[in-house]
C-alpha cells in the first residue's frame, strides 16, 4: 500500500551544521530497496551523550547495550540501522550489534561502548551482519551528507523527514542544536518506532546532559501518543560535541545552563510534534492542555488518558464537540479527578464547566474550531495546580487502512 | 447512521422465569422514539442484592447512590432508563434520581434504599422528573413482559438483545438464573455503557451474594474490553430473591455455595462475550490466553494490554499474524516480562517461543485461523503459574464508522 504524505506534514527546516558532528549514509540493502538504509554520525572525541529509551520489558539489543553503555558518558559514533528492528532476535540479535561496535571501534580507534547503534524496521528478523559490515564499510569512506539525506536514510515508512533546529546563548557563546527524528510510520510485521537524536556543538558535562535530556524527555517525547502503542525500540539521545567552546556547564547552577536546557527542551517539543504530525492516518493535530490536577504528573497522566482515547480520538476525526467522550477519559484515568469540579473546552470556549453543561453554551465556534486542523482541547480539574500539555492526532479510517487493510 | 446487527451476534436464548422477579417496561420517550426505554423490575421482599459499579472518578449519581444502596443488602426493585445517561449533571442529576426512588418506595411500601436506579445514554441532560414519573406510573400498571422485552428495553445502539441462563443444584434444590445485559453501543453524544442484571431464585445471604459476583466479575466483566474505554455508568449487579427455598448460603462453606458461584460466573462469562460480540464494528471475537505470568492478576493485565493494542486488534482485523505487535503489547504492559522467555502463538500453533522465532514456523494453519471470526492468540511468559483469559475483539473501519462518521 502506498501511504501517502501525511495532510499535517510540515517541511524539512533549515539547520545549522553542528561542528564535531560528520553525517555520511550508504545503502546497507536490509530490504529490496534502492536507498540509503544505514546512517553514520561521526562525533569528536570527546563529545558527551546521554539517552533515554524505551520502558518495555521486551526491548531489543541495540537499547539494553545502549542504555548501559550511555553511562559512561562519551560517544564518538552513532549508527542507525532501517528496515530491520533486530528485536526479538534473541542471541543472534546481540551478536550484529557487537559486531557493528567492534568494527566501528577498530576504525575510529575508541571503545565498543563509544558506539551507539539503533534499528528500526521489521522485528524477529536478527540483523544480518555481512549486510550492516559492507554497510559500513561503505559509510565509513562516502562523501558527508545534509541533515534531510541523514533524516530520509533514519525514517521507514515515515510520509515526511522531520528535523528541528535550534540555538542558544551560553553567556557570549553562541550554540547550535540539530535534531532528527523519525516515528509513527510502519512496516508489517513490526511496529511504529521512534527514533530520535538531537547534536549540538555546546560542552556540556555528560551527566548534565542526562539530566536535562531526562527534563526535557517528560514535557515532551513523553506527552505524545498516536496509538497508545510502546515500541521496544524507542529511543532518544543527545550528543554534545564541545566545540563551540562556551565554558563547560556542569550542573543547573552553570551560567547558561537555563538556557541550554530550554533551547534542548524546544527541539524535542519540535520533534515530538512532528511525530503526531506523522502519526498514522492523522487529518488533525491535537493539543491538550490539562490545569487544576494535583499535580503535573497526574496532569500528564489525565492528558494522555484523554489522547489514548478511540473514543475521544473518533469523536474529534469526526468534528464532535463531544466532551462526553473527554470526562469519561477523565474519569478513567486513575487520577485524582472530582465530576463537580470539572470543566471541559474546546478551541479555548468552555462547554462545561464545574460538573455541568454551560447553559448558555454557544457551539458555532466550537463546531468552526473542529473543522480545522489544529485542535485544542482544554481540561481544569479544580483540584490543583498541577498542569501538563499532552499532543496527539485523531483516528480515522486512514489508521485502520495503514494497519488492518496492508497484508505483510 | 442505521447500525447493522453485528455479524458476531448470537440469538437471544430461552431464559427460565425467575420466581420472586416480576419484569415491565413503559415508554417514558426519553429520547423521540416510539419502543420502551423504562424497565422495572419488581423484587419479592427479602430479596438479596449486590452490585459492582465503575472506578471512574466521574461516576454518574446512580453509580453513587446505588454503591451505597448495596451495602444494606436488600432490593425490592430495580429501574433502568435508556436514552439518557444522566451523567454529568450535578445536583439536578441526583435529585431525579432520587425522586424515582421516592416514588417507587412509596408505591411497593419500602425504603428509598432498597431501590435501585441505572440509566443509559446521552450525557449532560438531567434525567427529565416529569418523563420519569410518569413512565413509572405508566409501568406500575403494565402488564408484565418477557426477559427479552426487558432487554430491548434497556437497550441503547445494542445491535442485538443479550441474555444468558443457566441453572445449577445446591443440595436437592434446583436454583435458576437470568442474566441480562447492554453495552457497546453508542447514542451521540454520550458514551459506551455496559449495565449488567443477574437474577436469581437462589437464597443467598447478601454478603455472600457480593463476595460471589466481585469473585465472577475479577474473570469475566474485568477480562473484556472493546476500546479501553470505561464509562461512567457501568454497573453489573446481582439478586437473589430466596424463591427456590434452599438451605440458605452464608459463606463458601455452605453446601451448595461452590455451585452457585459457578453458575453465576457462567452466566457472567456468557453475558460479558456477549458484550465483546456486539463491539463496535467487531467482525473477530478474540480470546487471549495468557499463561507464565507471575500471578493471575499480572496475566489479566497483559493479557488486556494485548486486548487494548489498536496495532494488535488492526493487525486481526487484517487476518495479519503479526506475533511482533503481540511482544509490543506484552512490553509496555508494566508486568515482569522476559524477553527471552516469551512464546507467542494464533490459533493454538507456536509462532515464536522463548524470544525466537520458530525455525519451522508453518504459518499456512495460523493463516486460516486467521480467516475465522474466532481467533485465538496464546501468551506463555515463562515465568510463573499465573494465568488468566481475555476477550476482545478486532478494530475494524466500522468502529471510525460508528464513532466518527456520525455527526451528533
């Protein structure tokens, strides 16, 4: 089936060259097609990085190497693989990604645990090594590449390449930031899988990377959802090179710390965004704005309860102003939530508020707001001041087409 | 939009009558329709009542009186309004509703708190005093009906009408049950609703009569889902009107007391599939066993996190054996899990066992299991003894159709 590209797409931004970073991509052919399917970034020596990955108990190799090996806190390569996940590969999976590592440390000279590799494409099939080998071997001698040749070689059945920009001031050091991500596409038998690396020229100390990466992690990557749906490979990971040569920041109390920390969080909010962006069989972008929880986690946790939804998902595909749909999302969320004290809107009008229906509940602009693309959706408690901002799509017939209609 | 009976639909069966139950049903035209949308049944005195109401934190005023209500242990009858839901409306909510129990009481001679109300349908409309009135005058004085009119009565979007009996032998004494039920469709703009009656000649004391049914509906109503989606009005409950004159049942070492709690957990089972079989847009009736678990309850939840998959319940609806959606599904579960331990299978043939797939996996009998419209997915997570079985069934363009087409 051809998926065609997706109506809430956005172009590929401009991006600035990160200094450290060198980008190459070579046709490793772990499917029958005609493209760039293996990625290599090469970092300098002593470029920090930091991850998060995935919570499923079943991931694949390529995320319990690496979740282990970003404690240490260096990188000099990253390798990303598409059109085979390696998940569920059992021993055999484990052995192609040690393979990758030894072969790229031998040619960089660095550690195996410098070498951070990721796959994403067709699960229970173990990566085949005479493949990823020749693979890089090609990649280590291309010619570099742009960062939307990088992003199109990451991506599997992806409708559009997604990268985000970014800069910040650290004191007087101007430094820049480039992420990629790919997401939300699919290739039967395996599932959606997010990928996601942001680079950037600042010195940063590993561990502060860590923690404001984690930071960053929760406001944004971790309020998204299409489908619900974890895949065992997600993974997310940013590397600082150094060379932009601001002084160091070691902790929060590091000048420009703030500021670093912000300009990260707005890459991977772009990012995130332009996964939805992409989520399978998406016509509308969705954006849920929970205040008056208890707190900003059960915030998150009512928002994403109301994003999981089919049934507030359906209702919005189909422009129903249906706040029925959203306080039973609510109330099932296992948060604290009290009905008296709830209010629900749409497009930034209350339709009810405190328990019940507005009286003088006026829908013309709520039924023009839902004929859009962009679709805000308001939620107060009444409880708290906790707050959270959760993104997601709507489910339509295009959903149920990509993944019940296509045969593998 | 015109609902066709689902194509999972079984005929509504022969139910035996239930001494001590006398059943009517009256037009209370909550909704511009001409069929019965009131139905009571009238209880003998001294019958034994239990209930099991939804967690949502926005639970109706019926759910909230009728989960204090059940504490005392007695009902004399029962009231169930459809086409109105009466969720979400405050105080004037609970004042119709308690209206219904003032009149009612005032009618058979018994307390407020011995009648139990459930209604069903659009939400944040108070339930109207005046159609209520007048629709319980109108069934005081009907002529009593059929378990099958009592069923279409509390129907909603029900594309068929649901019911299971059954029978068991405490003793020398033959007691009878009927069960019926309503749930998975929909009335824009409101939501799902599952409500639940199982009746009984048995006598039963009515703590022991609740122990029973929470026992039942922990393998049964617990164990179904069509979207994840719970509503703010579900409510199975129990009662036992003493007619059959067996030795009473106090607790499970009176004899007698495992048969009766298996009858009832059938005709719980029977009711609960029925359910799953008129799920919106269903064309699969999907049973999940999981088995290995650490504990039954850990099986449960997996085994809903599988059932809860929109990427598992696509890929059945595509007839896709796609045993990697089922590993995703059993990942983000939230339970212990080893991936290397995990065995997947369709239909009661092995796809993958201990994290691989099989080598001479012959995927052509799982293919036509796959055409059937009763599909099985087996789960073995090589952990432990815990086990438990879900039912659910497939996500198809009938449910967008259902949910998102239909402008309110």
């Amino acid at each position: 089936m051809q998926i065609s590209r997706s109506p809430l797409a956005r172009p590929f931004p401009e991006m600035p060259a990160i200094a450290g970073v060198t980008l190459r991509a070579a046709r490793a052919r772990y499917k029958e097609w005609d493209r760039c399917d293996l990625t290599f970034a090469e970092l300098a020596e002593g470029t920090a990085v930091a991850g998060v990955f995935t919570r499923s108990a079943c991931a694949s190799s390529e995320v319990e190497l690496g979740r282990e090996a970003v404690k240490q806190g260096r990188a000099r390569a990253l390798i990303v693989n598409a059109g085979n996940s390696n998940a569920f590969t059992g021993y055999r999976g484990r052995e192609a990604v040690e393979a990758i590592q030894a072969q790229v440390s031998a040619a960089l000279g660095c550690g195996v645990d410098e070498v951070f590799v990721s796959s994403t494409g067709v699960i229970g099939v173990p990566l085949p090594k005479d493949k990823a080998r020749a693979g890089i071997e090609a990649a280590l001698s291309a010619e570099p590449c742009s960062w939307e040749d990088a992003t199109n070689a990451i991506g599997t059945t992806d409708t559009f390449a997604k990268g985000a920009g970014a800069s910040a001031m650290l004191g007087d050091t101007r430094v820049e930031f480039a992420g990629i991500i790919k997401g939300s596409g699919m290739i039967a038998p395996d599932m959606a899988t997010m990928l996601g690396y942001i680079f950037t020229d600042a010195d940063i100390a590993p561990a502060f990377l860590q923690e404001a990466l984690e930071r960053a992690n929760s406001a944004t990557f971790s309020c998204i959802t299409v489908d619900g749906d974890t895949s065992t490979s997600d993974t997310v990971m940013a590397f600082a090179t150094g060379k932009a040569g601001n002084a160091r920041i070691t902790g929060w109390d590091s000048p420009g710390a703030d500021a670093f920390a912000a300009a990260l969080a707005d890459v991977c909010r772009n990012l995130a965004q332009l996964v939805v962006r992409d989520g399978e069989g998406a016509a509308k972008f969705i954006t849920i704005r929970v205040s008056g929880a208890v707190s900003d986690d059960s915030a998150r946790r009512v928002g994403l309860s109301i994003a999981n939804s089919p049934l507030v998902k359906t209702a919005i595909a189909g422009e129903d102003a249906n706040w029925g749909r959203v306080v039973m999302a609510v109330g099932k969320a296992g948060e604290p939530a009290d009905r008296d004290r709830l209010s629900i809107g749409f497009g930034g009008v209350w339709a009810a508020r405190q328990g019940q229906p507005l009286a003088d509940y006026d829908e013309a602009p709520v039924a023009a707001h839902l004929k859009g693309q962009e679709i805000t959706i308001e939620v107060d408690l009444g409880l708290g001041e906790g707050r959270a901002t959760v993104w997601t799509c709507d489910l339509t017939h295009g959903y149920i087409a990509i993944n019940a209609d296509y045969r593998s």
